[in-house]
C-alpha cells in the first residue's frame, strides 16, 4: 500500500503493477526546522577573538575545536591569537576535577575511560577525553584511535573526546595539554580525564597539571613494583588493578593485595591523603563507582585543608617555568647564528674532534 507522501522513482518500470512495492520517501526540503540553533551560531569562517570566546562559553563543540587546533599550532600568528582567546576565558576556568590516567601499553586505559566516563555523563556530567596518542619519533606521525576505541562515549552529548599527538613531549603529554584543559573548562566541562601513553618515570609531567592521579595495573603482570613503574606508584592518588575478571579475578586479587601492600610503605602522593588500591573491570563497568566515590572523596578532602589550592597554585608556577624551557629551547635552535654552526659541531664531536661540553660552550656562545 502506497503511503501518503510518498512517489514511485523514476526508474519504475513501464509495465509495473501494484506488486512493484518501491516508493520514494520525499527528502526535506530546507533546513530550517532542523538544528534551529544553528540560525545563531556566529559564523565560523572568519572568527575573531571575541567570537571563539563567545562561542566556547556557549559550548560549541566547533569552535571549541578550532580553538584547540590554534592551541597546539607552532604558528606565532595561530599562539598569538590562542593567547588572546585564553585571556578572555580564564575568569571561566578551574572549576573542573582534573583527572590523569596512566599505565603501561595494553592495561584498558581507553576502555576503563570510556567505562568512567559513560558513567559520569549518564549522572549529569560534563566530561572531556584528553587522549593523547604516541607520536612516531622518525615522521612525528601519530594514530589518533583513541575517538575511536571510545565510540560509546563520542556518542554522549555530554563528551568531548580530543585525540592529541603527544609531539615528543615529555611524559606523552601534549604541550599544550594544560591550555586546552582551561578551554574546556571554560565551555562547561566539570570533570577532565587526561589519558597519557604511560612511560614510566617520565609521567612525573602528569602530575604537575592533574589534581588526581590514578595509575592503571595489569594483574599479575610481573614484578611491578620494581624499576620503572616503581616511580609512578609513589606519584599516584589510586592504583586501579584493572581487567579483574574472566581468568584475571585470581591474579587480580593476588595483585590487589600486593599493591596494597606496597603503597602502605610509600610517601603519599599528596599531602594529608592515603592512597589506596582498587579492583575494576572496565569492560564490564565494574568498580567505577567505588573509584569514582574515592575521587569526590580525595577532592572534599583536599579542599578542606587547602591542599587542592595549593597544588593548583604550585603547577602555575610549573606551568610558567615549563613555557620559559620551551620558549629559551625554541629561540637557541631558531638562531640563524646556531643553525649556521650545528653542522660542522656535530662532525667534530662525531669524528672525536671536540668534546660534548666543548660543543655545548661553542653552540652557547653563538646566542
């Protein structure tokens, strides 16, 4: 039965009865009941300063983008005007949770995330993703799957997931990392979940811009608190022995005992707070709860004897000092006069002809 609106294609064949059931459903004709909001959003061709500002206070996910992408360009034109955007939202900012999430290769971080997340947007809250993807040291080329290892979570209208290549950075974080968490902030988002490559001692960077930091652990993944990972516990708020299911629950349970073991005799990572050791399987969304009550936990906590201010206050200066190493490092190899020389410095030391520091006082000199 034909119904009402509806019209045969024009490819119908000539002699076709009743029985050729093919009808054509009519496409919209304008676009002006659909996405009504659309008829106030600030042109996003040309924006000025004004307009990002305006566009990430209102929580628009395109502008919000744009905004990063200047962000993270090495362009002076594009940090300039990032610079500007960043001054007209800072009244805005710092009223999230900041949240790392570390651990080795292959521990659930996307899935335990995805898990976390999903929770928290179905509870009222505004989450952003910060995944920051490995970038290749030989072509500076990065993946960026993490979006897509995370499609439940990208189809929450309360998530905003940000695949960033790590650059090199120390840690896997992004440089620009910190700067972005303050747009997001700014656009509403409440709760910031910073998803690093995990590599060891180096996430020490982590720390410095996260009021919590939650280490990921396989179970019975072998010595792990040896050496490198050694390091990463002592900075930690939470350890999460994740994947605890299937035929992990009983190396799960031998880990989780453990490390509860262990953290006892460690210096807590902040002031005034015990860290403690939990069980999850993101998969199954088991444990995220308890996780999440221990944040509030640590966050309420915190507050109250001024700690989380502190902290706060103490990255700043972190922040002011990394810029300062970044710019000297960007000025030294920008000098016409260093990039003359580097060539011929690197021969002499390769070929024994001057020592390191011989080469360093010479490369100084020239700046």
């Amino acid at each position: 039965m034909k119904k009402k609106g509806t019209y045969k294609p024009a490819w119908t064949p000539a002699n076709a009865g009743k029985e050729f059931a093919v009808n054509v459903v009519p496409g919209v004709d304008s676009r002006k009941n659909i996405h009504k909001k659309t008829e106030t959003k600030i042109n996003t061709k040309n924006l000025s300063v004004n307009d990002y500002a305006k566009g990430i206070l209102k929580d628009d996910r395109n502008i919000l983008a744009r905004a990063i992408t200047l962000i993270e360009s090495n362009s002076p034109k594009h940090s300039e005007t990032a610079q500007e955007i960043l001054k007209k939202i800072l009244p805005k900012t710092g009223k999230s949770i900041r949240i790392g999430i570390t651990g080795s290769p292959g521990v659930g971080k996307s899935t335990f995330i995805e898990s976390l997340g999903n929770y928290l947007c179905e509870r009222g809250h505004k989450v952003t993703v910060l995944a920051i993807d490995p970038s290749s040291s030989r072509t500076k080329g990065s993946i960026l799957a993490d979006k897509t290892r995370m499609e439940k979570l990208a189809r929450q209208k309360n998530a905003f997931i940000r695949p960033t290549p790590s650059g090199g950075a120390l840690g896997g974080v992004a440089r620009k990392t910190r700067e972005t968490i303050l747009l997001c902030e700014a656009a509403g988002f409440d709760v910031i979940l910073i998803e690093t490559i995990g590599v060891g001692q180096s996430e020490i960077i982590v720390r410095s811009m996260v009021d919590f930091l939650m280490l990921l652990i396989l179970p019975g993944g072998g010595d792990e608190l040896q050496g490198l990972k050694k390091g990463t516990v002592e900075l930690a708020d939470a350890v999460v022995i994740n994947k605890a299911d299937g035929d992990n629950i009983v190396r799960a349970n031998i880990t989780l005992g453990e490390y509860k073991q262990a953290v006892h005799y460690l210096l807590p990572a902040t002031e005034g707070w015990t860290t403690n050791v939990f069980g999850a399987s993101a998969i199954n969304d088991i444990g995220i709860e308890e996780i999440w009550s221990e944040v509030i936990k640590f966050r309420n906590t915190t507050k109250k004897t001024g700690v989380f201010e502190k902290r706060r206050k103490e990255q700043l200066l972190d922040w002011v000092y990394a810029m300062v190493e970044e710019e000297l490092k960007h000025r030294f190899y920008e000098n016409p006069k260093v990039s003359e020389i580097i060539p011929d410095i690197e021969t002499k030391v390769l070929e024994g002809g001057m020592t390191a520091s011989e080469a360093v006082k010479k490369l100084i000199s020239k700046t």
